[in-house]
C-alpha cells in the first residue's frame, strides 16, 4: 500500500521507517527543509537506537522516501497520516491543534481522490470531527474519510514498541476506514498483536487516558517516596513488592524527580481541559499534574540540602539532561528546573549527558557541559544523577569522589547501590531510600 506521513518528527519518522518495513511504500513529508534535505543525506534529525539502519535499508530498497512538497508526496496515496506536534497551547494547557489543521487543510487542497486521513498525533476528543468537516469545506474528494490511530511509541525503544506494539487502537466511523487500517497492520497482526477498533472519539480519548494513568502511577510512587523518607522504608522495594501484583504491574514505578518529556506534561493538561470544557472534573488527574510540578520544582532544595542548606558558591556536577535515557528529547525534562533553580540558588553546573548536550545548551543558559562523565566531578560539591543513562550505571564512584571537592552524591534515579556508594567515601542522598530522614540538612 502507498502511504503518506505527514510530519516527520519522533513519531512520523519512526511510524514511516516501520511501515516501510513492512513492505509499504511510504513518502515521509515535512515542512522544515533542513530536516528532509538530512534525511535525505542520510542524516538521523532524532536520535533513536535503530533507527539510522532501518531509514537507511529502507531508502535503499526503495520504499521510504522524504520530501516537503505535500502534493507530490500525497499522490497515489491511500492513506494519509498525519504525525504533526499538538504541543501544549500557551498559557492555557489547551492542546494547540494548529499544525494538525494546517496540514489537513492543505492535504484537503491537494488531494485528486478519496483517501483515509488517519490522526496518529495526539489530539482530543472532537478533533476526528473536526478534521472531517475542513476537508468537507476545503472541497476534499467525496470518500475521503477519517480515522484515529494514536501512537503509543515510547522514545528509546520506539522502533520496537511499534513492531511489537501491546495493542494497535484505531478508532473509525466506516468500514473503509477500518479496512484500510487492517491491511496497513496486516503485519503486525500475523504477530498476534491486539488491534482494537473503536468510534473515532473513543480512541482519541484511549490515548489521554493512557497517558493519564502512566503519569499517576509515577506521581503516586514519587509521593510514596516521600512517605519512606519520611518513615525510613524504601520505596524501591514497596515498588517491587507492590509491583509483582499482576494487577498492579511493576512499570512506571520508579520514584524519581518526576515526569517530563513531549507527552506526559502536555497530555495531561490537555485531558484537563477537555474535561473542564465538558463539565466533568478529573481531580485525579489535576492532582497528578500539581504533584508533579511540585517534584521538579523541589528538586533543586534536595541538592541543597545535600550541600548543607545553602547553594551559594557550590559546584554541582550533574549527570544526564535528557528528560530520559536513549533519546536527546529534552522537552520539559526535570534537569531544566533543576539546573535553573541551583544555579539561582548561586551554584555553579557542570554537565554532562551523553547525547542531549546539542538540544540542552540553548535551554540551559549559565550552566558549563563536559565532555563526559567523570569531568563532572571536577571540584564539584555535589553530583546529582538526573538521567538514568546505562554507562553512568557503570561509573567508578571511588574516581568520582576523588575528583571531587565535597562528597554528596544525589541520586534522583536511585541507580547506585547505597552501600558501594558509602565504599566509595560518598554521602549518598537516594530517592526515597529513607536516606532523607537521617542525613537531613538544614
Ligand atoms: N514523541 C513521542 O514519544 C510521541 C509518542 C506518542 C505520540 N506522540 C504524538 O505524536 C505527535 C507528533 O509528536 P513528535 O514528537 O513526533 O513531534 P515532532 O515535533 O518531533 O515532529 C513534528 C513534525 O511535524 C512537522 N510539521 C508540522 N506541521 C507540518 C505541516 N503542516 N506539514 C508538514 N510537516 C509539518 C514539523 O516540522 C516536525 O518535524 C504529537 O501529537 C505527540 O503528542 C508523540
């Protein structure tokens, strides 16, 4: 089957690399020249493990190609996607729906036949409807229809998670549609992979609520963790013994210094207002998105107080920027708040993640980089663990401490094991790890 994707960000490019794996013939289609004329050179604009390799056999075979002229991209095509943001609209949480309708209203322009529009951005509820009365205005072919296929890829492992997806949700109004869909993921379902069809509506709103609930189960462990600390248990293991109840589930349950990233934030605010505009409180969900801004704003006061309650002329090393491993997203990623708040607090930053230095500098005004892991810890005061990265796992932490001028090592991530960490002369401040209550600064 010929399909078009329109956007190529995290979500377009690794949706179109896959189908194209599958055997359909995909053109991928921006509109930031810069990012197609690279993909066209071969050049990566995202890093994702895997993802250069399967772009570049891909090309070579033929069956994904990039452009930025809509029109031509379009053509012959029996299913468009559309993988545009739907960023957070400013100052109100709104999910800004703008990229979405300009791309339709332009597809709607150049269309020369029917074909299935298919949403795998993340929109709200009403947005399929919407979509379908623009074409209708802007003069699409009669036929042209609607379908929603929200994308539950995660960055790192997103080429994995979409051949080997838990589910595939594709929400429809016609038949067209739904068959269409069926043989777009034919392959995937020689695999077994669940495919759910749904009305258009309900599936837009499946995606939020995924969302929604990933996000509580991390602000839920995230306000255990203050419990342990403040009773002395360890949430690590409350996880793993709440975790190995299959009804429960042990993913997403890892305290740390709360969500960030191109979903989650954005996601949650959305279904807010979604619900506010139908009258219906969610006050689980408004709590999670308070709770959680409290987290990355608390996260600075956890290294100041490791540092003996006052920032002022400390060095502080931190380790990981990205808001997590194996991808350079640094949307709304803790280390922001992190990094501002220490360094207004009159610290001093230095840091280093392995490939997000590139997406971080222009966001971290005042903070220095390193060029890897261990320079960091030059003179620091404090190291402060805030990406998970797996070759931080690793570290020697007696080399870490020698180069460093104090000893406290805080561990947002809970990486390191407590005791090695006080065998290496470090005064280790976990999360959640009851370490708070014994060694509280001012
Ligand atoms: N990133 C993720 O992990 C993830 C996972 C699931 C769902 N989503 C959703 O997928 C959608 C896309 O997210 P992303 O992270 O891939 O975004 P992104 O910002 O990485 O990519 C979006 C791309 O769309 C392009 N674009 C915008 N308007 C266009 C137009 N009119 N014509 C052609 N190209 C246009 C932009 O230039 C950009 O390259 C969002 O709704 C997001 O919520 C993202």
């Amino acid at each position: 089957m010929r399909i078009a994707m329109i956007g190529t960000g995290y979500v377009g490019l690794v949706s179109g690399a896959c189908f194209a794996d599958f055997g359909h013939h995909v053109t991928c289609v921006d509109q930031d020249m810069a990012k197609i004329a690279a993909l066209e050179a071969g050049i990566m604009p995202i890093w994702e493990p895997g993802l250069e390799a399967l772009v570049t056999a891909n090309v070579a075979q033929g069956r994904l190609d990039f452009t930025t002229a809509l029109a031509a991209g379009i053509a012959g095509a029996e299913a468009v996607f559309i993988a545009v943001g739907t960023p957070s609209r400013r100052g109100d949480g709104h999910a800004d729906l703008t990229f979405v309708y300009a791309a339709v209203r332009e597809l709607a322009r150049a269309l020369t036949g029917p074909v299935v529009v298919v949403t795998k951005s993340t929109v709200p509820v009403g947005t399929g409807d919407e979509i379908a009365r623009i074409l209708v205005e802007e003069g699409a072919p009669a036929g042209t229809s609607v379908a929603s296929n929200p994308e539950f890829l995660r960055e790192g492992a997103a080429i994995r998670d979409f051949k080997i997806p838990d589910r595939i949700i594709v929400g429809a109004e016609d038949e067209r549609a739904r068959e269409v869909m069926r043989e777009i993921y034919r392959p995937l379902f020689l695999n077994q992979a669940p495919i759910v069809f749904t009305g258009r509506r309900t599936a837009e709103l499946t995606k939020y609520a995924a969302n929604a609930f990933l996000a509580m189960k991390i602000s839920f462990i995230n306000e255990m963790a203050d419990l342990c600390e403040a009773v002395g248990a360890d949430v690590q293991e409350v996880a793993r013994g709440i975790g190995l109840d299959n009804r429960i589930g042990a993913k997403f349950l890892h305290a740390g210094p709360g969500y960030g990233g191109s979903c989650f934030p954005k996601d949650t605010l959305a279904l807010l207002r979604t619900a506010e505009e139908a009258g219906v409180k969610q006050r689980i969900i408004a709590t999670v998105v308070a709770v959680n801004d409290a987290r990355k704003a608390g996260n600075a006061d956890r290294v100041r107080r490791a540092v003996g309650g006052d920032l002022t002329g400390k060095k502080i090393g931190v380790l990981g920027l990205t808001f997590k491993p194996n991808t350079d997203d640094m949307r709304d990623a803790p280390s922001i708040p992190l990094i501002e708040g220490l360094i207004a607090g009159g610290a001093s930053v230095t840091a280093f993640d392995p490939v997000g230095r590139e997406q971080a500098e222009p966001l971290l005004a005042g903070a220095e980089f390193a060029a890897d892991a261990y320079a960091v810890a030059d003179g620091a005061d404090a190291l402060v663990v805030v990406t998970e990265w797996d070759e931080f796992r690793g570290i020697d932490l007696g080399e870490m401490a020698r180069r460093m001028r104090g000893n406290a090592l805080v561990d947002l991530r809970n990486v390191y094991d407590p005791a090695e960490a006080a065998r290496a002369g470090l005064d280790y401040r976990g999360v959640g790890r009851g370490t708070f209550s014994t060694r509280e600064g001012t």
